[in-house]
C-alpha cells in the first residue's frame, strides 16, 4: 500500500505560509498538530479513498523505545518515537558496525497492547533482511512479519495479517546491503527517522472529486467526509484559476486543475493528494453577429482542432484574486497553416466577444514560436493568451 503523498507538488497556498512561519514551523518539528492517522489517501474513479488509524501506539505515555546500540547520543532510540519524521537530524542510527549486521528497535507499551499497523520512516533502505516481532517478556519472540528484501521506499506501511497483542514490539534487522553504488558497502548502520505502531485500520470513506458547473461568479463546494473529519480547502496549482476563498475565476475553455484539500479531526489536520477537476469553459458572451459568424463549436467553449488555449497571471498569482483586470490582458490568436488562418479569425471574434477587448490574429513561420514575455512585461498585471494552431 503506498503511503500518503503530499497534494503540495505545486507550491499550494498552505505550504507556503507553513515555511514563512516561524511558529508553524516549530509545531512541524515536534510533530504536534499534524493528523498522522491518514494511513494511505489513493487515487479511486470517484476521487480519493482515505484509510485512516488510531492513535500512534510509541506516542502515548507509557511507551518507550530503546535498541542492541546507538550511534552517538545524536542518535538515541528515542527519537525515533517522537512523532516527527521529517527532521533527519532526530532520528535512531545504530552502530556501524561492520562484523555484526544484528540491529533491533524495541517498543515497551508498559502493558499488552494490540498491534495491526506499522509505519516506517527509514533514513535509508539499506536494510536486505528485518522482521516484525512481538513478545510478552521480552526474552521470547514471535514473527508478525517477514522480509527479505530492501524496502522499495523510505516510507513502508505494513498491515498485520491478523492483530497481534504484545507488551513489546521491535523492529529487528539480521542483515543490510554491502553496495558501493549507495555506499551502504561503508556505512552499516540501521537508521531509522520515526516508528509508527496503530492498533488497526478504523476508517475508510472515499473524499468525490468536486463537480463545477459552467457558469460564471463561481464557488467551490468542498466534498463531504463522514463526523467527525471535516475538510477545507487547501489551494490550486494555479491560485488565479481558484483562489483560497474558493472563488473560480471565468474561464475561456475548459481547463484542468489540481486542487488541494485538508483533513481535519480533533484540532489536527493532514494534507491530501492533489485531486485533478476540470473547471468548464463559462457561459459564453453573447458575440456580435454582424462583426462575424461563429461555428457552433466555439459558442460551446470549446477548442478548434490544432489550438490550445491557457490563462493565468504571471505577478499577480499571489495575491489570490480569482479574477483578473481584463482591461489590462494582452490577447492574441497565432496560427501557421495558411488553412488555419479562417478557423484563427473565427476563434478571435469568439474570443474578442467574450472577453469584450479586442483580440489580434498572427500567422508565424514555419519555424517560429510564439513570443516571450518581455521583461518590461514580466511582474505586471498582466495576461498572455496564444492559441497556437499546429495544423494537427
């Protein structure tokens, strides 16, 4: 099962104001008011399927980890357990120790638990043969879970085949790899950022992919999540497309965003993956006759065959405003196949109509490209819209 990925791959809102502040970035590094009980959030046909678990077992107040060895005090069990797993400088390394590849990373819960989900954050996966084990006593050991390889990624998530219960709980690896290529021929040692024990798997609901209307003056309407998860909006590849308020800007054809969400419960809250929507074109303004007929499949919002369109801001993105000063665009339709240049004028006038502001038409050469910014231009207010025909 892969582990949750960050909806953040195009710098949303949230992570921005995380790493500006100061304060937040403190709560990230003690791991305090993030949701870690999203175990996996996969793309389904519908959206996202979002499992979830308890309580972290290691976090609770009787737990505590120790190991066979510590590579230095920077590098004690405990931090393996500590709730953060991002911060590489808090996290458990064992020895390195060359004749004896024999590590383990033990959890005493104080008293029996129930044990059905693992989670792992290595520091790296050198690690060729490890197992999951439980005991009563500490003295004799049951396998939960065997493996015989490396992990293929430095976040494993491991589900029980059945619930074990155990006072103890370890980690223990019997051999690494011995590769030149990632230097694990050198560095022995087992290191481990952050151990995560869960009684089991408790939730699982699918988070629908948002439906838009065509339309203008439009608002985002958040998909539902059963009590007590609730959900916000988290931002959009392109913030001038969405702002933080949810406000869709008015668009020319139908456009493909990635949009953000964040789960919350219990005063925690934990980034989604990226949900892909289509936001259709908006309800087309009435175009002028007489200036020139247009074919029914531009009045639809749609795009000519051979023709791309693209809308944004550049400089004006961050302010979040989801709709732009169109008196201040500079909009043009270029083409280079001679048998374009009639569908090229027709799109303009469509083009022209709805955005109310004139449209140029340019044929480029066969081995020309549509224009640069300006550097006079970079930072302004202001929008580029080329509508290249290929002749595809």
């Amino acid at each position: 099962m892969a582990g949750t990925q960050s909806v953040c791959q195009n710098s949303f809102r949230l992570r921005c104001l995380l790493q500006e502040c100061s304060e937040c970035q403190l709560l990230l590094k003690v791991g305090q008011k993030f949701l870690r009980q999203v175990w996996s959030a996969e793309e389904c046909d519908a959206g996202l399927t979002v499992e979830t678990v308890g309580e972290n077992l290691i976090l609770q107040k009787k737990a505590k980890l120790t190991a066979d060895s510590e590579e230095g005090k920077d590098f004690r069990a405990m931090y393996a357990g500590d709730g953060n797993h991002t911060d590489e400088t808090l996290r458990w390394s064992s020895e390195n120790d060359w004749e004896n590849n024999d590590h383990w990373l033990m959890a005493d819960f104080g008293e029996p638990v129930s044990i059905g989900a693992v989670r792992i954050y290595w520091e790296r996966t050198n690690v060729k043969s490890y197992a999951l084990e439980y005991s009563q006593d500490k003295e004799n050991w049951q396998q939960a879970s065997v493996f015989e390889e490396a992990p293929e990624q430095k976040e494993q998530q491991i589900v029980l085949n059945e619930p074990v219960e155990a006072r103890y709980f370890r980690l223990h690896v019997t051999d690494v790899l011995k590769e030149e290529s990632d230097l694990s021929l050198y560095y022995q040692n087992v290191s481990v950022q952050e151990l995560e024990v869960y009684g089991q798997l408790e939730d699982c609901f699918v988070i629908e992919t948002p439906e838009i209307e065509a339309g203008s003056r439009r608002t985002l309407e958040l998909p539902t999540v059963p009590e007590p998860y609730s959900i916000s909006f988290g931002g959009a590849d392109y913030d001038v497309l969405v702002n933080m308020d949810g406000k869709i800007t008015d668009t020319i054809a139908d456009t493909q965003a990635e949009l953000g969400f964040i789960l919350e419960k219990d005063g925690e809250m934990q980034e989604l993956p990226g949900i892909q929507t289509k936001i259709p074109a908006s309800e087309r303004v009435e175009v002028d006759r007489e200036r020139e007929e247009v074919p029914e499949a531009l009045s639809a919002g749609t795009l000519p065959k051979g023709f791309t369109a693209m809308e944004w801001k550049p400089g004006g993105a961050s302010t979040g405003a989801a709709h732009s000063d169109w008196t201040t665009r500079f909009i043009r339709v270029v083409y280079r196949d001679e048998e374009l240049e009639r569908t090229a004028q027709l799109f303009a006038t469509e083009l022209s109509g709805q955005l109310l502001q004139d449209v140029s038409v340019e044929k480029l050469a066969d081995t020309e490209k549509p224009a640069e910014l300006s550097e006079g231009c970079r930072g302004r207010e202001r929008m580029d819209t080329d509508a290249w025909g290929r002749g595809l």
